[in-house]
C-alpha cells in the first residue's frame, strides 16, 4: 500500500539530489583541454627530435611515439591529481583525446631530426 508522503521529506530529498549533481565551468573545461592539446603537441615535437637523434626507424619509432603520448597522459593526469572528474567530463578526454592529433609533428620533426644528424 502506498502510505502519505512527507513534502518536508521529499523537498529536503530534491535538495540533496541538486547538490550531488556534477557541474563544469565551460571556460575551465576550454582552458583545459587547451592546456591538454599544447602540451600533447609539445610532446609529440619532443619526442619526434629524441627518436630523430636516437636514430630509430619504422615500427620502433612509431612505438616510441606511443610511449610518449602514454607518458604524456600519466603526466597528465597526475597533475590533476587523479581526480579526473574535477577537472574534465570524462577519462577519454585525458587519455584518447588528442592522441593521434601530434603524430603529423611528430613525424615532420622525426624525420627533420634524423636528416640532421644521420645523413647531413
């Protein structure tokens, strides 16, 4: 049977649900994947100049650059904490996204770095 229910109860019951609601700042979420995206790209040039001057071709070097961005997205997410929810919407954000974005540069700087040392 369904008995009478308590307005007080239930408003209290509503009140509680907003404050357990998530909410984002959008210019904080924007300033982050920013942040995200200059330091993947920084990265990516980074690395392509080490496995350049390391000298390493085909596969290795597409797997260093793998490495890289893995490292790069440990990294990140110890700077924020491990709390991923804090500072973005979800865990893809921080280890997917952006992840293929870097391998153009890292590829142009790979091979500008192993013309420069290896060949020239």
């Amino acid at each position: 049977m369904a008995g009478r229910v308590d307005s007080d109860k239930v408003k209290e019951k509503a009140s509680d649900n907003l404050n357990d609601l998530p909410t984002f700042n959008a210019e904080n979420m924007q300033n982050n994947a920013k942040v995200m995206y200059y330091s993947r790209t920084f990265m990516s040039i980074l690395g392509g100049v080490v496995a350049g001057i390391l000298g390493l071709t085909g596969l290795m070097g597409f797997v260093f650059y793998f490495l890289i961005m893995g490292i790069t997205s440990v990294g990140l997410a110890a700077k924020a904490g491990f709390s991923i929810h804090s500072y973005f919407d979800s865990w893809n954000k921080i280890l997917l996204d952006g992840f293929f974005g870097g391998l153009m540069s890292f590829v142009l700087f790979w091979t500008f770095a192993y013309d420069i040392v290896h060949i020239f």
